[in-house]
C-alpha cells in the first residue's frame, strides 16, 4: 500500500446522518474504511462499463438438475468457453436444486455472453452475475 492521503469532505447534515446509520447498519467501525470500499466500488462499475480489457465476474446459478441434460449443456457451454471459465464451485442445496459459483475471466462482451448462455439455459432458475475486478485498477 502507497502513501496515505487525508482530506475532509462537506455533505448536508441530513445526509451525513443518513451515511452514519448506513455506516452502522453495514457494520463500518470508522468512515474511512467505509469511503474506501465506496471509492473501489466505483472503481469496479467503471471497469466493466468502460473496459476494453479484462474482467473478472461470478455468475451464480440455481437450477434443477432432475431438467434432462440440464447439468450436461452448462458444463458443455464451460467446456467451449475454456479460458474464461476459471472455476465453478458447485453446491447441492436440496433434493432438487443445484446451485453453481462459476467464476469467469476475459473480455467483458465475452464473460456476459457466456453468463447470459448459462443463464438461458432451460431449467435455470436463476442467475445472477456479479462484477468482481482483478484487482488490478484498485488500490
Ligand atoms: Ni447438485
């Protein structure tokens, strides 16, 4: 970690309450901490909405795995998206249902393409993708 900078910041007070309620409901012991996560979360909606380069996403999946074939086309789509596949975790949740980290890694059009494939296949119930970063763009 680099040098740290300090600088204050104005807000109205009506809003300053509500950030020190939010602070306390997510459990932040000072708001420096919490300005941080704020600042890479930014950080991160810009790198997918703007990258050219690479991202880093976690499709979560929950699915019926009695749907034929169902678990066969996901790790079918997996396997001819080697590369941006990293690695999926995979969760028996009940009797019926099978949920799925899948962890994918390459050219933001690409990792949403394959998120929205698996998403749309027939039986999935749900899926949701989440902008995880490299790393690289946050300090
Ligand atoms: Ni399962």
């Amino acid at each position: 970690m680099g040098k740290t900078i300090r600088f204050s910041i104005s807000i109205p007070e009506e809003l300053g309450e509500k950030l020190e309620e939010l602070l306390r409901r997510k459990g932040y012991r000072n708001r420096s901490e919490a300005f941080r996560d704020f600042i890479r979360a930014s950080l991160v909606e810009e790198e997918w909405r703007e990258s050219q380069g690479e991202v880093v996403g976690v499709l979560s999946i929950v699915y019926d795995h009695h749907v034929r074939a169902l678990s066969e086309k996901i790790t079918e789509i997996e396997h001819c998206n080697l590369g941006c596949v990293v690695s999926s975790l995979h969760v028996h949740l009940d009797e019926d249902h099978c949920l799925e980290a899948i962890v994918l890694r390459g050219p933001k059009d690409r990792v949403q393409k394959v998120a929205d494939e698996i998403t749309a296949t027939k039986g999935v119930k749900l899926g949701k993708l989440l902008a995880a970063s490299t790393g690289r763009n946050l300090a």
